[in-house]
C-alpha cells in the first residue's frame, strides 16, 4: 500500500491495496527490520527517496496533529496496517513493558490501543516526559576520558591542563545557559552539537513508581513505540534513559515512519 500527493486538490490520498510509482510513503518490505541503536528496529513506512522536502513535512503534520484520530479511518487505517505487519514478525504476547516517549501527537496512544489487542493482559506502558531544563545535567567525567584525556601518537597528551580548564569553563557556561532556555530550543540548539551525547536526563519517567519498576524489572521483554522517527534524537533518549536504570532487558524499538539509514544517525 501507499500514499501519494495529490497537489490539484492539495490533499494525500491513501491506496490501502496497491503501491503507485507516484506514492510518498509505503509499507516496508525487506528493509522492515534494521540494527539501529544498538536494538533490533521496526519501522512500518518511509519516505520515498525523492518526496519534496515540504510534501514530506505535511504528511508528518498530517499523521501526528489530527485533532480526532477516530474520525479519521484512512489515519487508523495506517497505523493499524503498520501494526499488524509488526505483530506478524514479532509475537507481541511475549512484551511486558511499552515504553513511550511523550508527544503532543495522538499517535503513540493511539498505537498503544492497538497494540493492547495483540498482547497480553498484564502488559504495562511507560510514558517518558520531557525533564525541566533546569534538570538538565553533562557527564563531564565521560567527555573527560572520550576527549580531553586523548592522547597524540608519541604519547604526549593533545591538550594540556589549562587548555582542559577553558573547556570545562566553557561547557559550565552552556549548560547554565541550557538551564534558561525551553526545552524545545535546546532540543534544536543541540541536535548536533558534538557535547550531545554527554548532555544527561532530556527525559524522565512521568512518575516515581514506573521509574522504580522499570529499575527493578530484569530480563524481560520491552517494546519501545514512537510515531515518527526521523534524525533518531528522541529514540536515542529514550534508550538511554532505559540503560541507566538497567541494561538486562531484552529492547525492541517500533516506529510508525522511519529511516532505513538510522544505523548511521541514531546509535546510542
């Protein structure tokens, strides 16, 4: 199946039966599954290769801003086509936990409903939230050793201990500065800023008790949902804020539209 772009009538058109040489998007077939983020990655759509980068923005606003997604058949329609081509690969009674990152769409929620159809009755969700930027912290003792401790091939360390200070100065000072500002500006300020993967706690669990289950929760299967999944930054939150707690569970990450080209962008 597929959508493609009518741009007479300015609107996308769903073929839940045929794919057209003229879709946007389309089921996955072979590339379904990838290793991206160190987990085993579902993804149920992707972009064509040559889709307009404007045309490609308004389907994402389309699927994730729909006001009623049960007044929408061609919506759920999508997302359950993508579902059950996920429940055909994995068995979704095996899951014990749905973690999920929080989000202004409706999507993941409505994902989780259907997804209930599939698993178990005793299957628990997790929502992940944004954290107050104040809350916002940096592993300076895991960028220490990544890069100011290097050292040059005759052995001589590359920086010397004033050169270090300045730069510990200087993260000191964005993190105050990431401190005042929302978390939306830091989310675009950082996406590629090398400090990225140093920067600690974007995410929190929405409440004490799911962070103390899932800390004490062991070998047990999780599967992680999002709705679309493009640069791979939110993912790689999520993630993270799961391996702090434990690495022992077994991690399955599903995504209603993805990349086939995360494995580049997203390991965390």
């Amino acid at each position: 199946m597929g959508v493609r772009y009518d741009s007479e009538e300015q609107r996308f058109v769903f073929d839940f039966e045929h794919d057209g040489l003229g879709d946007i998007v389309s089921l996955t077939g072979d590339g379904y599954q990838v290793e991206a983020f160190g987990h085993c990655f579902y993804y149920g759509y992707e972009f064509g290769d040559d889709v307009d980068g404007n045309v490609r923005s308004a389907f994402i606003h389309r699927v994730k801003f729909t006001e009623r997604l049960q007044d929408d058949p061609d919506l759920t329609q999508f997302i359950q086509k993508a579902v059950n081509n996920l429940s055909h690969r994995i068995n979704l009674y095996d899951y014990d936990l749905v973690v999920m990152p929080q989000s202004s769409s409706r999507v993941n929620l409505y994902m989780l409903r259907y997804i209930y159809r599939f698993a178990q009755p005793t299957l628990r969700k997790m929502e992940l939230v944004k954290n107050l930027p104040a809350n916002i912290s940096f592993d300076m003792d895991g960028f220490t050793e990544a890069y100011l401790n290097d050292v040059l091939e005759n052995g001589r360390p590359r920086y010397t201990e004033a050169q270090k200070e300045q730069v510990r100065r200087q993260i000191n000072d964005m993190i105050s500065l990431i401190h005042q500002k929302d978390y939306f500006t830091i989310a675009r300020d950082v996406k590629k800023n090398r400090f990225r993967p140093y920067m600690m706690e974007f995410l929190r669990f929405a409440t004490e008790t799911d962070r103390e289950l899932c800390q004490h929760i062991r070998q047990q299967n999780v599967l992680v949902i999002d709705d679309v999944t493009t640069s791979g930054s939110t993912l790689g939150e999520v993630l993270r804020t799961l391996r702090i707690l434990n690495e022992d569970n077994r991690i399955t990450i599903f995504s209603l539209i993805g990349r086939r080209d995360l494995m580049a962008d997203g390991i965390v």
